[in-house]
C-alpha cells in the first residue's frame, strides 16, 4: 500500500493502528510539520513513541531534560530521534521549519527514555564494494532496533537512497510490518517502489507500508532520497536483522575484470 498526502502544518496523520491500514502496520505514523515559534505536547497512554527529526531546528523536552537538535538536511547529516515509553510528555519547540517523523506502537513496558543523537547512529554504507556496477551503494542508518532496545516493540532508522541508485536490494523479504517515508532532495524527486505485489511511484512525502513480498527500492537519476524505515515486531517474532533471500537468481560470482559486468551463476 502506497499513500501521498498534501501536508499542512501541524501534525498530519497517515496510519493509526486501531484503523484501516494502520491495523496491518500496527503502528501510528504522522509526519509534524513546524514553523517557528510552534510548540507541541505529544503523549500516549497506552503507546510508545519514537520522534525522528528529518530537518530544521527545534528543542525536545521530556521528564524534566531537553535537548537542543539543529539538522540542515537529512541527507548530509545524521538523525536526532527521541524515543520515550507510555505515559510519558514530548514537548516540542520549533526555532524555525521542522519536519519530524513520529512512530508509535502499543507497548505496557516502562523503559529509560532515550535521545539518539547523530554520534549513536549506527551508518552502514552498503553497495560499496562495486557490487552491481555500484547500482546498489547507499547509506542505512539505525537509530534502535533490538540489539540497542530489547524493550521497544519498534525499529526505526533512516537510508539515503542515492541518485539513480537501488535501495533494499537485493530484494527480500520478513514478516514483520514495515514502512517507509520519504523525504527526496526536492519537492519534485521521486523513484519507484515494490511491495506488497505492487508497483508504486513514491513522491516527497509519501508512505509504503509493506506487509509481505520483497520491496526493492530506487531513485529517478537526478534525485536523493533520504527514507525512515519502521518497523513493528511481531509478538513473539522480533525483527532481528531478519533478512529472507528466496531470489536464487540474483546471487552474484565475482566480477569479470574483463567485461566489467557481474555474471550470475544462473545466467539470469
């Protein structure tokens, strides 16, 4: 399922997870949009929430600490996420235009609320040894996941999806929920994407939510895409890296020096 929204300024809502899509993601996603001066109070009762600050300049406050963010742009520099348990206030003041990503999902564990700054992201450059001529090559970064946050019933993190480049891929697949929201380098950028045995143009501000089948990824040349990718753990089937390859054709052999092309042992 792919969604494009005209976003105002405020919170703007795509999933809820007591409703319509949101039940299959299991999770709430809204992208909060911000001028300067704004300020916003966030809680759930029943639910934590993770909030990922694509760009701008704001200040997040949240049991009595706070924590000054000045990202210029998503793709040039690393997230500030917020992650806090139920029950607990996010407040937000806006010092300029801010974009930021909001997740959350039903969880009864109280956990240490925690600030991810951009020296805790974990950036794996991926596609970077010549595979695929480089077609492949991008960055994807972690905020939590299950190794840094056994407590969260959530992943969350971003990759930036180069200019002409293949993101997600070599397709895969797992069972968990998972969904992804773009950001491109202009208004105007977009790419395609596959998923749920479907095939969609993604746009600036656009939603794929993804329940099962492999989901490759690309950009238009021309265009950066930074997405968040979020994912909601199964009960009792944590996301754990997992990773499904069922595409046997696309495994690669080495390089041939000579014609400059990757052969695949199937000939596929």
């Amino acid at each position: 399922m792919y969604m494009d929204k005209q976003v105002k300024r405020g919170y703007n809502e795509y999933l809820r997870l007591e409703e319509g899509y949101g039940k299959k993601a299991m999770m709430d996603v809204g992208l909060l949009v911000m001028e300067a001066g704004d300020t916003i109070s966030l809680r759930e009762d029943r639910k934590e929430m993770a909030a990922l600050v694509f760009d701008g300049r704001c200040t997040l406050e949240w049991e009595g600490q706070a924590r000054d963010v000045d990202r210029p742009n998503p793709l040039d520099y690393n997230p500030s996420c917020l992650h806090v348990c139920k029950g607990v206030e996010v407040r937000i003041t806006a010092h300029g235009a801010c974009h930021i990503y909001i997740q959350k999902t039903e969880n009864d564990t109280v956990f240490p609320c925690r600030m991810y700054g951009p020296e805790d992201t974990d950036t794996w450059p991926r596609g970077d040894q010549g595979e695929l001529m480089g077609c492949t090559k991008r960055d994807v970064r972690t905020c939590f996941d299950l190794d840094n946050a056994p407590y969260s019933n959530m992943v969350l993190g971003e990759v930036v999806n180069l200019p002409g480049k293949w993101s997600s891929y070599p397709p895969h697949h797992h069972p968990q929920p998972e969904v992804y929201f773009y950001r491109f380098d202009h208004p105007s950028g977009f790419g395609a994407g596959w998923g749920d045995g479907e095939l969609y143009e993604t746009h600036h501000n656009g939603l794929a939510l993804i329940t099962k089948g492999m989901h490759p990824q690309v950009t238009a040349p021309g265009y950066t895409c930074c997405y968040a990718w979020g994912i909601r753990h199964l009960p009792g089937n944590p996301w754990d890296k997992t990773r499904i390859d069922d595409t046997a054709h696309l495994w690669l052999t080495e390089p041939d020096a000579n014609a400059h092309i990757w052969h695949c042992p199937t000939g596929n």
